[in-house]
C-alpha cells in the first residue's frame, strides 16, 4: 500500500475543514489487575507502555489473559486495581462510548458486532457517529472498504459474506472510525494468504500514518513477519515483551506459555544459526551468508 | 469411501455455477485436506460432501455424490447425517440453542438417534476426555469462549461415530496446542478407519497430517495429490493458495542460485533441515 493509501486509512494533516482524526497516543497500563465477578483473576498485575505508531502483537494460550487485557482499553472491562491511559484520557473516568472515539476493537468473531443492512453501512455506522459529515463519512467507508478488498461486494448484506470476509468488513468498520488505537483480536484466523496479505497492508499503513495497532494472535508467521513488537503472556501476566527477534529466543518463557516460534526462526536454531531470521527473505540473506551451495 | 463425479452445483436462484465438474476421491480411513482462496467454493463443498446440499439448501446439483456407498445426491437428508457429520465454519451457529449444558449439547445427535441413555453417557464422557473438555460439560455451551465452543461442536460430531467427519476450518479460533491436539485426535480417528475430510488453511499441520491435499479454484478441484508434492507445487500461488514458509524460502534460494534446481524444494521442517544444513550439504 502506498503512503497516500496510508493517508487516506487515516490523514495526519489537520487542515481547517478537513476530516478530524486524532493521531498518535500512548498508552499506558499500570499495574493493571482484573477479577470476574465468578472470582477469577485474568490479569495479574501488567504494566506495559505502548508508543503511538507501534505494532504490538500479544501472544499466549487461550485462556493467558490477553483478550481480558486488551478489553481494558475500551472500557469493556474496568481494571479491578491499576490504571489505564490512552493519550490524557485515564479510562475509567470515560464512558465506553467515549473510549470508543480513541480505542477501536475489532472482536475475534464479527458477528458480534455487524448489523447493517449492508456492508458499506456498517463501515459507515462508525464514523458518522463521530459527527462527521456525510461527504467525510462516505470517503471514509470507501477508503477503508477498499483497504480490506471489499469494494465489490459494498452494497451487499454481511450475511452474504464468508466468515473471512465478514471479519474484514469488521475491521473496515474500525479502520473507517480513525481512532488513535486499533485493537485486532485474532485478525488473520479464518483468511487465505490473499486475505492475510491484506490485513498485513492494513496494519502498516495505520502504523505509518501513527495509529498504534495491537493484535492479539495466534499467527506467529503473521507476528514475525509484521509486528515490530511481541508481548508474551501466560496465566494473567507478561512473560517477555520485546522485538520478535529477541523475543523468538526465550525458550523457557515461549514454553510457558505454549507459543512456538515462527517456522523459519525455529529452522535457523536449529540449524545452529546465530541469526533470528523471521521471514523467508532474512532466512535465505542469512543462508547466502553462510557460502554458496557447492 | 467418497466419490465425486463431474459434480456442479448452482445455489437457488443464482445464475453462475459456484462448482463445476468436480471430481474428488478419498480414501476409506484417510485424511483429505482441501485447501483454496477464500471464495473459490470450499464451504460449498463441505455441503456437497456433507449431503447438505441439496437437501437443505436447495439448488441445482449435477453428477454423482456417493459416499459410503450410497448416492446422496437423490437421497434424503437423513440418509446424509447417519453417514457424514459435519462440523461447520462458526460453531456459534452449529450449537443447538436448545440445550442448557454442554454434555447436553455433545449428547443431542445422539438424542435424536434414539441411543440408550446410559451408552449416551458413557460416549459423551469419552469424547470429552479425547479432547480434553471435561471441565466444561455442566457450563452453558453459550458461556464458552471461541476455542472452546468450537472443541464441543467437533465432540458433538465425533461422538456420532458416522464413517466419515467433514470439517470446516475446525481449529480457526483455537491456540496452536489445542489445533495439534485437534489433528491427533483426527489421526487417532483414521487409525479406527473413520474418513475425514478438513478445510483448513494451517498447510504445516495439513503437511504433518494429511493423507492427501486437493486444491479448490477456479470452481473446481485443479490439483490432487500428496501433501509434499501439492505444497510444492509452482501453480499455487496462482490460484491464491499459501504453502509453508520452508518452500517459499527454498523457492526464493534456488531463485538467487543458492540451491541447485535439481535439489528438491522443502515443505516440512525436517526436510528443509535437510536442504539448508551447510555442513551436511557441502561435500
């Protein structure tokens, strides 16, 4: 995707007039722990800071406590102690529907949260209650149906769709809000390498315009190959937080919590490498590196 | 065990066909994995296969469907569940919505079958440690997150015993230790020679378990074979299919001259330890 295509996904100019997106917040967890009221503790005291523009994937099993986590932004769920900014914004002094203007959450199954009639009105549902005008709606629905591949089929029921597709007329929808922070539970389960792809542009071109993406996934090629930043969890709490190179290494913690390393990664330890190669493109430099094949 | 003969398919009112002229063979007591872009018609099949279509949905269904020797295009849809059990892509919408627990909700097929109560206990408990849900079966199946729901729609099939399991994208919402323990599961089944059909997109795992791999695009079936020879296959790519990262980096090394033509190009792990290994390698 090109730089413009990223501008259009989210525009970091300001000019008088022109369609007000908020760009570029930190977010900051404190000590963050969180009980469901059956008593189970999810999140065991985490503290992260995220800088805008970042790409954070969270990793673990099911049941780590990353959903949990992430539902603290949005106000979905209230820390039970700790605290959550997103930008000056502590989170459980605002509404959800305040937090909604700053913190976009695409959920794992879109059902949950489709309901238009078609899918152009369901990516255009979010901005407009922005107050946006309808020119600056429409141009933002466009865009964003576009970013995810879906310009044909824009004017069909959802119900139309396939699951894959369902799950990027979702993250149109949080796409075309233009919040500060996007959150992806479990973007790419479900899409063909086509659709993986297209998240992935979606991803970065968010990330370059200065919006802070933070996925949870299961994809570790995925993970490797887009994010600049992998967050482990295991039984409500963070395990390693770092760059995936650094991160693909830590043996005892990826134990822990289940996660295997991507394929290449784990080929080039085993292999004896010394280099964390996390696409095919790093794996065959560090390959040529070692000698041509005689 | 399952023959499909220059099927195609149009659903009700729909002008283009979404199937045509497929044919597709597997094998009693196999695991087939069918792989494809979204949209080319994968869902389609699994109900095709799956005896849904056209019983329930309708449409315009052309050539031969036999499965387990019977032809279940002109039978009933009866007919279908006693032979194929079908595990759909959400499985938010395969639970029943009638029942209140999820040994309820595993033991319903069997209910509907007219099985002795205490045998229906007694195979709900089974399937249910196979796949390690025990600890679930007095919830809600509602009060379930997604990995988990989808682990009780694939108990409430498996507990049918029917010859042949077709699954559609069955591991999509679960963690990498609950899809390999899934695929054991399924290996554990084809040793007890039930057949099982999987649409999946997680190639290393189809690699490490399939018997077979068939391609769906372009409306059809294009390639059929074994996983090590489909995965490496150079015409994937256009028909919008992924592989393991393992050949994209051989195809890229032999690309750059690193590796010879005639080396063959690696789809698991062990293979491409095999191919990279420099000091093995080297002669």
């Amino acid at each position: 995707m090109s730089r413009a295509d990223a501008e259009g996904v989210a525009p970091v100019a300001n000019t008088a007039g022109a369609d007000p997106v908020i760009v570029g917040m930190e977010v900051l967890i404190e000590d963050v722990r969180f009980s469901y009221p059956s008593g189970v503790e999810a999140v065991k005291g985490v503290s992260l800071s995220i800088r805008p523009g970042e790409r954070v994937a969270i990793v673990g099993q099911n049941g780590a406590g990353k959903t949990t986590l992430v539902r603290q932004l949005n106000g979905i769920f209230r820390p039970t102690s700790g605290r959550v900014q997103v930008g000056d914004w502590i989170t459980s002094e605002h509404t959800i529907a305040e937090l909604a203007t700053r913190v976009g959450y695409v959920f794992q199954n879109p059902d949950e949260q489709l309901f238009a009639r078609t899918v152009r009105a369901d990516v255009e549902f979010g901005p407009r209650n922005l107050g946006l005008d309808s020119a600056q709606v429409a141009r933002r629905a466009e865009t964003a149906i576009e970013a995810v591949g879906l310009s044909g089929v824009a004017d069909l029921h959802p119900h139309h769709l396939s699951l894959s597709e369902r799950k990027r007329v979702a993250l149109a929808g949080v796409v075309a809000m233009g919040t500060p922070v996007v959150v992806l539970d479990e973007p790419t389960t479900g899409q063909d390498a086509a659709g993986v792809d297209m998240i992935a542009q979606v991803v970065a071109a968010l990330t370059d315009a200065g919006r802070t993406v933070i996925a949870i996934t299961h994809d570790m090629e995925f993970c490797a190959e887009h994010f600049d930043r992998v967050i482990v969890m295991a039984g409500g709490q963070v395990l390693v937080d770092g760059h995936p190179r650094d991160v693909f290494v830590r043996d005892a913690e990826l134990d822990a919590a289940a996660v295997e390393p991507p394929q290449l990664t784990r080929l080039a330890r085993a292999l004896g490498w010394d280099d964390q190669p996390l696409s095919a493109e790093e794996f065959v430099g560090a390959f040529a590196r070692r000698g041509a094949h005689s | 065990m399952i023959s499909l003969t220059d099927v195609s398919y149009a659903y009700p009112d729909a002008e283009a066909l979404t199937l045509e002229h497929v044919d597709l063979e597997v094998e009693r007591g196999s695991i087939a994995g069918i792989v494809g872009a979204s949209g080319a018609g994968k869902t389609t099949l699994a109900k095709i296969i799956a005896g849904f279509i056209p019983h329930a949905d309708g449409g315009e269904l052309s050539g031969t469907v036999r499965v387990d020797g019977r032809d279940l295009s002109t039978g009933s849809l009866v007919d279908a569940v006693s032979v194929v059990g079908l595990v759909i892509q959400n499985p938010f919408n395969q639970i029943s919505g009638a029942k209140y627990t999820v040994r309820e909700e595993i033991a319903f097929g069997l209910e509907n079958f007219g099985t002795p109560r205490d045998e229906m206990q007694r195979r709900v408990d089974e399937v249910a440690a196979l796949l390690r849900i025990e600890h679930l079966l007095d919830r809600s199946p509602y009060a379930l997150s997604g990995g988990q729901q989808q682990l009780v729609a694939i108990a409430s099939m498996i507990v049918l015993r029917t010859p042949v399991i077709v699954m559609d994208e069955p591991t999509a919402q679960l963690d990498p230790a609950g899809t390999r323990m899934v695929f054991d599961v399924l290996s554990a089944l084809r040793e007890t020679g039930i057949t099982i059909v999987i649409f999946e997109h997680k190639l290393e795992l189809l690699q490490q378990h399939a018997d077979r791999l068939h391609v769906v695009a372009d409306r059809s079936i294009v390639l059929s074979g074994a996983p090590d020879d489909v995965l490496a296959d150079d015409r994937l790519a256009q028909w919008a299919v992924g592989t393991t990262r393992y050949v994209t980096a051989g195809r890229l090394a032999r690309e750059r001259g690193l590796l010879p033509p005639e080396v063959p190009l690696p789809v698991s792990f062990e293979q491409a330890e095999r191919v990279f290994d420099r000091e093995r390698s080297v002669r």
